[in-house]
C-alpha cells in the first residue's frame, strides 16, 4: 500500500512540474477576445479574457471538453476563472462530473474535478497589450494546474466520501470514508474508489466496509455489533447484525443486513443463540430461541416492522401448550398456541384434547392472555348415558407492568348436554391440587324445565378444614322451583315436590385426581357391578286431585315416588313406601279405599312413550253396589285398560284421564246371582265419573211369578257409572235404577222369552236391571200378538206426574209397562204404576207433541195473574185450564184458569208453577177430556227406584229377596 502511494506522488509531482501554456493567444492590440486554455492531460478550458494592462487581466470560463478516468467532461459542466493582478496569476475550473457512474442506488451523489492554476513565483507576469497588441505574455509565463477529484454520495444520515488527486495518465483513484446509520450510533466505514483504466481496470471499481459497536437498532431493540460492506459490484450496504430481540433475555440473533438508507433498510435471520430461553419471570416456558425466523424492516414512513418467530412451549401445571413465538417489537411478543397434550384438573391420564386457542402478548413489561383448552371426554362426573359433555379450561395471564406482580388463574366451563337439558360446572381458580366449580343448568322432564345447581370439588379442597381425598360432586334441582311448580306426568299426574340430582356418594369417581405422593390412590377405578348412573331423589306425585262430592271432601291422592333420570328421553317413578292416610275415591255412591302403603311400581317414559306398571294387589272394594262386594287387583294407567276396539266402552281420549285397571277381580251378589270373575276399570282422574265392570255367566232366573217368567241364557253383566255409549240393543230402553246402587247401573243381558200373562211372548235377545230390592226386563219385539190400548175420558192439560185414567180392567196393563196418553197432536207418557179397579196409573214423566199455540211474550215463573200474546181465535173459554211450559224445558211452566181472552190477548190466573226463571219461548197446551191410551213396546229407563203410588219395586222381587 505504501508503494502504491509513493508511484501516486510520484505522478502527481511530475504533473505539476510540466509546464502548460496557453495554446492561442489573442488578436494584436485586443484588450477582450476569446482564448482556449490547455488543461492537464488533453481538457481543453475555453474561457473569454478582458486586459486592462499587461499584468492584470481576467479569464471567464465558458465550457471545456476532455475524459478523466472513463468519464467524458460536459461543456456546461465546466465553471471558474483566472486572474492576474500585478502579474500574479491565480484562480481555479471546477468541472462538475456529471457522468460519473452512481455509487449506491438511491443514494445522491457529488462529483467535482478541480483544476487549480500558478505559475512558478514573482516577477513572472503576464504581460498583454491593451491596444490590442500581441498578448504573447500569456505564451510566456510559467505555469502549473493541480487536478483534484472529490466524490460525496449521501442520504438522510448515511455518507460517503472519496478524493484524490487526477493522475498523469487521466486516471484516478480516491480515497473513502463515511458513516452509516443503522442504529442510533453511526457505523464508520472506509475505503477506495479507482477510475476505469486505472490499474488496467474496464471500468470502475469501489469499495467501502466498516464495522460497528453496542447501540441501539433503529426503532428500538439492541444491536449488539454490525459489520457492513458496499462495492460497485452491491450497490448497497450488506453484511452481519447481532441483536437481541428480547431486552433482558440472553438471546441473541445474527442478521443478515441489507442497507440503502435509515427508511430502507432490512435484518433477515440468520442463526440465533442459546438453544433455548426459559425466562426465569415466566415460569414453564421455554422458546426454541435457536430456530428463530423472520425479519425485522424499514417503512417507507420510518417506522420499524419486527416479523420474528419461532416454536414455543408453555408447560402448565400437567399441559403442555405448544405454539408459536412471535416478536412484532424489542418489547413486543406474542404466544399463539395451536396444540396441546397432557392432563388438566389434576388428573393422571393424558386427555384427547380436540382443540386449543388463545394468545398471550407481552408489550413493555405488560402481560396478557387467555388459552382456552377443550378436551374431550366425560371429566368431572359420571353422567348416564346419551349425556355429551364440552369441557373448556381457560388459562388466564396477567401483569400490569414491568414492576406489577405475574399472576396465573384458570377458569374452567364443564357443560353436559342432552336435548334440552344441561348442566355446566363453571368457576375461577388457582391451582388444580384444589378447586372449587358451581354447578347451574337444567333438566326436562315432560317438557318442562327443573332448575339445577350444586357444586364440584376437587381432591385437596378443604372440607371444614380436612381435603378431600377424593373429587366430590353434588348437583340436584327441586320440582317445585319448575314453572308453575310442578311437573305434568301422564294421565293427569303431577309431580308437585321433592328433588332429584346426581352425587359422588352414588358411585366413586370416573377418575382419580393426583394428590402429594403420601395421599396418592390408583389411577383408574372399577365401576361398581350392577351400578347405573343416573339422577335420583324422590318427589311428591299428585295421582289425584282432591274433590268435594256432595258434602263429603276427599283429599288428594299425593304418593311419594322415586325418581330415576337418565337423560329427557328416559326417566322413571317408582312407588315408595311412604307414611300418610290411605287414598279414598267417591265413585257414585260407593267408596273405594286403596292403601296407600300397597300402591307399588314404575312408571317408565323412554322416547315419547309411556309405560305404566303400577299396581296393588289383592283389594277388597266393600258395598260397589248394595250388597254387591268386589275383590281385585288394580292396575294404574292413563289409556283405558278395556278392550275397546270399536270405541264403545271407554269415555273419550283426555291428557288427564288416570284409569285403575281392575284385573284378576270377583264380585259377589246377593242370591240367586252366583260370584262372578270380573274385569273392568275406573277413572280416578279426568273431567268425570265413569266405571265399568264385565263378565259372563251362565243361566240366570229372574222370574216373578205369576206376573212374569224369565230365564236369561248365558247373560253378560255390565256394570257402569257414568256415561254409557254401548247397549245391547239401542231400541231397547231400559229403566234408569242406579239411585238403588250406589249410582251405578247394574245390567245383565242375554237371549230369553218373558211371560206376561195374556200376552203370546217369543224368546229374543234382553236386558235385566238389576238392584238388590228387584229389576227391571226389558225386552225387544215381546209379544207377537198385541199390546193393551184403551181410551179415557179423563180431564187434564199436558202436565207431569201422577195421574190416574178411567180405564177398563183386564187389558194386560202391566206394572212399570210404558203408557202413552195422546189427545190430538200433544201427548204424554209415563210409567203404569197400579192398573185396578177400572183405573190406569201413570207417572207422567215425558211431554210432547205440536202445542195448541205458542208465545213470545217475556214472563217470570209466578203465581197470579199474567196476560200475554197469542194467535187469536183459538178454542179458548173462560174458566179452561191452559199450562204454558217452555219450549227449551218443559220443567219450567206455568198453570192456571183463563181469565178473559179478546183478539191476540191471553190472561191466566196462575195456580200451579214449575221451576224458575224469566222466559218468552211458551208452548200453550189447553186441557183434553180424551185421551187415546196405548202400550209402548219395550221399558224406558226412567223409571226410579223409590214407591210411586204406593206401588214398590219390590213388586219386581224375586223369592228371597229382602
């Protein structure tokens, strides 16, 4: 290098030492002209020059032309001057290299030749003429041009420049220095430039390099060293940069560097050291430091993007939370995890976990952020089957700045799901050696929804001051808190009290929690034989309502049952043996009385079915009927149990109706009736009273001698309360003597012939009505001869209740036989209740027929007078008797003598009223004095039970009867 300068000098001097003289001279006798000057190594300087005597004279460059080093001179690049005064010559041409190549892109640049000129010493001067003389004194001084070359390239806070002196062949070569600002120190650099032809170089070559200390990196970070190079063939700055990204940490990262200026500028990683960081403040993490990736960059605005990553793990209690580290800053990182693996609430098995998310961000000393893990599988408590469950733990991080305490918590969200129903475990806690979740949530039953709670705790939570060994759990949810307070069940029932819930005192836990190493148990657990998990607890049933029948109360029938729950699909009561009075129901009026001890069962729902099996054994149901005494076993259900395939026998569908199926039953009569196997049902619950009992039997005589003989072959019982939409013939009209049992009618049909004296009968299919004082028969198409008809001269208006009929005897009129009285198109009917001494008995019990006239005029049910509107010219006289009764009932009515009668106008004197009320629908009836009376085939069924006339039905009786 030191030769290298020596030839430099060497050059230099001999360029200074050659003389240069002025290659035209001006015009003779000319004091201003043109003149061309020559400069070093063929540069031509024209200029235009101005004498005042022979030493003092000024040239003014105008342009020039020539090539130094490659680079071709531009005429109007070419600036300056000379001067004399006295004969001393001074001044210089600066030419501006224009055409010099660009140093680093981007980068402005100067570039100045600059040609100075003197001459050897005094006394030398330039001698002109200023008459326009010969000016060859500018010929004949001696004089020298010194030739410097400066390159300066620079942007923002980043330059470089280069100088040296202009070689004797035309060549250069500079030296450079500058700095480069990467961080907030600047990096000196230094080096060289040499012009094409220089050492034989094609063209030119440059280069600068340089290295820097500590300091802090643009933007914020530590650079820890920088080592930069440039060169004509890398038009920008490139080279190593050693940060750390993370302040405090002993990471530390190798860039690779690529430099134009302070706005363009990029640190690509290269390696990175130690192999791991596991911050001390940040307990179980470890970043893989050594696999950093990533760039840290310029913005156009000056700012500074940081893209850093690399692979991370977070060690948390039993869970391993794996995902990526990310610096966006020197104080700025981020934590995305994407995997885990391991155990969480203290378990000892690993868990498949099906999914993790969350990040954690530290910013200058400020730590934030949540991973929320969800693992799969039923953690915290055994459930029944058809239960899904989603457990979430969220994993919380806390710091409010760099001089504020690290915190930890957990949150975790158990949820158990079936259908509708669902339970969540939900709480905040520390550590998973001891916790504590509150239980929330609800479970269907029947569509309606049984708010739960409860709480979880794990082994290590302190249960008055001792942990626990083992998890415990207890989640239950009280009926009553139910809307409405209670929870429908089928066939009317409610469950109206009590809880049900689910407790680890049911069974061990699913899985073992780890304990310190003295309290650790096994890992897995057996599940107990013949154990099925399910919610359990007892409630309150309401089988029946209570009810007030006359003057009597019967309490409600309320049945403590277990509950079994497995999910909303499958549930199941179970009668218990509970304490309380024994359950009454009025049916009629007879009492049945089941015990309330010997109601055993399930009812069982699975799926939208119900199943009943409900049942209690061996009942003795005492006065059914009057002397009538059934011994069965009841079974609960809400469909009717009968077979009904015509829907005949039962009352109608009804969400309410609770049948008692009576199965396996005897009933016993009075003689001559034998004891009969029975099947039937009743309803205990619904909108009305209905019963009924059947069976078969075989011949049964109820004959009454000598008035009638009947023989029933094979009869069928029926015994019924209530509604009845079968009949064994609907053209068979049967008396109504439920009042004689209890409310229920008693009915045995078959085929037999009944023989009534004077009348030729035929044997055909009928009924019996039964009572323990006598009976009824009834049958259809009786005789094949003829029934008693007569005609009576009695005067009466249309009116029920007893009357009596002239009649002539030995007619064949027979007890309990119905009558019908006609007279023009009104009539009336009723039973015969004597038939003696030329006189018919009837109790008149039906009206009917076309009325005489009718009335729309408003009258009150009284006595007195009252006159109203009617048609006129009607057979109506002073002193008649007319009944008015009202159309919608003829039970309402009044009676009594015509006052006066004129035009459209009636007036009665009311004697004799039924019933009460204000009406204006009247049927006017006046009175006959001739009846047609005629037999009716068949018997009605409203003939009652007490005497009528004196005439009993024990005239009906059979021989030992009562």
């Amino acid at each position: 290098m030191a030769a290298a300068l020596v030839a430099l000098q060497a050059l230099t001097d001999h360029h200074r030492a050659a003389a240069s003289e002025p290659a035209a001279r001006p015009a003779a006798g000319a004091s201003k002209g043109s003149v061309v000057l020559n400069g070093p190594n063929g540069i031509k300087v024209n200029a235009r020059f101005n004498a005042t005597s022979s030493g003092n004279w000024t040239i003014g460059v105008t342009g020039g032309s020539g090539t130094i080093g490659g680079i071709t001179l531009r005429s109007g690049d070419f600036t300056g001057g000379l001067r004399s005064i006295g004969g001393r010559v001074s001044g210089e041409v600066r030419v501006k290299l224009s055409n010099s190549p660009a140093l680093l892109a981007s980068w402005r640049r100067e570039s100045v030749l600059r040609l100075v000129y003197w001459q050897g010493g005094p006394g030398r001067a330039l001698v002109a003429s200023t008459n326009g003389t010969s000016l060859s004194t500018f010929g004949n001084a001696r004089a020298s041009w010194s030739a410097m070359i400066t390159m300066w390239a620079g942007r923002d806070s980043s330059s470089v420049t280069f100088t040296g002196p202009l070689l004797r062949n035309g060549t250069f070569y500079l030296k450079g220095t500058g700095q480069v600002l990467l961080g907030t120190e600047p990096v000196e650099v230094s080096g060289y430039y040499a012009s094409k032809g220089y050492n034989k170089n094609r063209q030119a070559r440059w280069a600068l390099s340089g290295t820097g200390g500590a300091t802090t990196l643009q933007g914020g970070g530590q650079l820890l060293s920088s080592s930069l190079s440039a060169s004509s063939r890398n038009a920008s700055f490139t080279g190593r940069a050693v940060i750390n990204p993370i302040p405090g940490s002993n990471v530390q990262v190798t860039t690779d560097v690529w430099f134009l200026d302070t706005k363009t500028w990029s640190l690509r990683v290269r390696s990175a050291t130690p192999e791991t960081w596991s911050p001390v403040s940040f307990e179980g993490l470890s970043v893989d430091s050594a696999h950093f990736a990533g760039r840290i960059v310029s913005t156009a605005k000056g700012g500074v993007r940081w893209s850093l990553q690399t692979g991370m793990e977070l060690q948390h209690e039993d869970l391993a939370l794996v995902g990526t580290f990310n610096s966006s800053g020197p104080a700025r990182w981020n934590m995305n995890i994407t995997r885990a693996s391991g155990s969480l609430f203290g378990l000892k098995h690993a868990l498949e976990i099906t999914k993790v998310a969350g990040d954690i961000n530290f910013d200058s000393g400020a730590i934030d952020g949540t991973i929320d893990v969800y693992p799969k599988g039923a953690l915290l408590m055994n459930l029944p089957d058809g239960w899904t469950t989603e457990t979430k733990l969220s994993v919380n991080f806390s710091k409010a700045g760099p001089a504020a305490p690290f915190t930890r918590s957990m949150s975790a969200n158990y949820t158990a799901r079936n259908g509708d129903s669902h339970l969540t475990l939900a709480g905040t806690f520390a550590s998973s050696k001891a916790f504590k979740l509150d239980a929330s949530g609800a479970l269907y039953l029947s569509g309606i929804a049984v708010p739960f709670g409860g709480t979880f705790e794990s082994a290590g939570w302190l249960n008055d001051g001792v942990p626990r060994t083992e998890p415990y759990w207890n989640v239950s949810g009280n009926i009553a808190d139910a809307a409405g307070g209670k929870v429908p069940i089928s066939g009317g029932m409610n469950a109206t009290g009590g809880s049900f819930g689910l407790s680890s005192t049911q069974r061990p836990p699913l899985f073992v929690q780890d304990l310190t190493p003295v309290q650790r148990v096994r890992h897995t657990v057996r599940q107990l034989d013949g154990y099925e998990d399910a919610f359990t607890g007892l409630t309150d049933v309401v089988m029946k309502k209570a009810v007030t029948v006359g003057t009597k109360y019967f309490a409600a029938w309320v049945k403590q049952y277990g509950v079994t729950y497995k999910n909303q699909n499958e549930w199941t009561y179970t009668a218990t043996q509970d304490l309380g009075d024994d359950f009454v129901a009025q049916l009629g009026d007879s009492t049945l009385t089941v015990p309330r001890n010997e109601i055993t069962g399930t009812l069982s729902y699975y799926y939208g079915e119900y199943t009943w099996d409900v049942t209690v054994a061996d009942i003795s149901w005492t006065d059914l009927a009057p002397d009538v005494n059934l011994s069965t076993d009841l079974v609960f259900s809400d469909v009717c149990p009968l077979d009904d395939p015509d829907q005949e026998k039962c009352p109608g569908e009804d969400p309410d109706n609770l049948f008692i199926g009576l199965v396996n039953g005897t009933i016993t009569f009075p003689d001559p009736v034998p004891d009969l196997s029975t099947n039937g049902a009743i309803l205990i619950a619904g909108t009305t009273q209905w019963g009924r009992l059947e069976a078969t039997t075989a011949d049964m005589d109820f004959s009454y001698p000598p008035y009638v003989t009947a023989e029933v072959k094979d009869p069928a019982m029926t015994i019924w309360l209530g509604e009845r939409k079968d009949q064994f013939d609907p053209n068979l009209g049967m008396p109504d003597l439920s009042e004689a049992t209890n409310g229920w009618g008693v009915e045995f049909c078959g085929d037999f012939a009944i023989g009534i004296p004077k009348i030729k009968t035929v044997e055909t299919g009928g009924c019996v009505e039964w009572t323990p004082a006598g009976w009824a028969i009834g049958q259809i198409d009786t005789s094949v001869g003829f029934l008693p008809t007569s005609v009576s001269s009695l005067v009466s208006t249309l009116s029920t209740g007893l009357k009596s009929f002239p009649s002539p005897s030995g007619l064949g009129y027979l007890i309990g036989q119905r009558v019908r009285a006609t007279a023009g198109q009104a009539w009336m009917e009723g039973f015969v209740t004597t038939y003696t001494g030329g006189f018919l008995g009837l109790n008149i019990d039906t009206l009917g027929g076309t009325p005489t006239s009718l009335s729309t005029t408003s009258l009150s049910i009284a006595k007195g007078l009252k006159s109203f509107t009617t048609t006129a010219g009607l057979n109506y006289k002073i002193n008649d008797r007319v009944r008015l009764l009202s159309k919608a009932n003829f039970n309402n009515f009044m009676e009594g003598i015509v006052t006066s009668y004129s035009g459209t106008t009636l007036s009665l004197n009311v004697d004799v009223i039924g019933g009460t009320g204000t009406f204006a629908d009247w049927n006017l009836y006046g009175s006959f004095n001739s009846w047609n009376l005629a037999a009716l085939r068949g018997l009605s069924d409203d003939l009652t039970t007490g005497s009528t006339n004196g005439v009993s039905l024990k005239s009906f009786a059979l021989k030992g009867f009562a």
